[in-house]
C-alpha cells in the first residue's frame, strides 16, 4: 500500500515539475515500504540517498525557474527549500550517526512534508508559470 500519491488537485501542470513530484513520492513510498518490511540498513541507506539528492536538484530546479521568470515569491520559497534541505540532510546524518532510528514516523513526515510544500508554496507556483510559460493551466 502506497503512503502517499500526487492527486491531481496537486498537480501544476508543468509537467518537469509534476515529473519530479512523482519521483519525490516514488522515493517517499519506497522508503516506507522499506521501513514495513524491516529491509536492510544498505536498502534504506540507498533510498535516503536518492531521496535527498532529488530533493536538492529538483529544488535547484524549481529555483531556476523561479529566477528564468521573475517569481516576485523566490526568496520565501528559496528559504523554505533550504530549511527542507537542510532538515533532510541533519535527519540523514543522525541516522548515519546512529543517533536515530529511520522509523515509520519519518516516512509519515516526509509525506506531510511534501505534501504542505507541494500545496502551499508550489501550486501558487505552479500557477505562475503556467501564465509565464503559455501552459494551459485547466485540469480536466
């Protein structure tokens, strides 16, 4: 049972975006499936990597976007992608440290996580570029 999955009332209908955010959720659910099925530390090391580094490309490119367009909300959003980074990279080096467990209750936040990020500060985003960009914005 998957954890998480991108509806489609968050979507942004820029699709490199929207790609990301299913690959962001992809490496959250397999995450959790790891945790549920009591998988090795090298599996769940594997996807922690992953994890956190298509969360700093995909902000990297989400920031560049932002920059390509004039986002009058990148230094907000920016910030927020660095506080998002940063929480991942202590998370992951705690529990390289073995000061923490990789528990369900990580995947749980990193659900709620992408989530509030994705609804909060992306769709106005979203939104944005899709203007910006000429891209039909209307979900079907």
């Amino acid at each position: 049972m998957e954890l998480i999955t991108l509806e489609d009332r968050l979507r942004l209908n820029v699709p490199e975006i929207d790609s990301q955010h299913e690959n962001l959720i992809e490496l959250i659910n397999r995450l959790h499936a790891a945790l549920m099925e009591g998988a090795e530390r090298v599996a769940r090391d594997s996807i922690l990597s992953q994890l956190l580094e298509h969360s700093r490309s995909h902000c990297a490119y989400e920031e560049a976007l932002m920059l390509r367009y004039d986002y009058p909300g990148y230094q907000a959003h920016k910030s927020e992608h660095d506080r998002l980074t940063h929480n991942l990279e202590y998370l992951i080096k705690r529990y390289q440290r073995g000061e923490l467990l990789i528990s369900i209750a990580v995947a749980l936040e990193l659900k709620c996580w992408a989530t509030i990020h994705i609804e909060k500060s992306d769709m106005p985003l979203g939104t944005f570029l899709c203007e910006k960009m000429g891209i039909d914005a209307r979900q079907d």
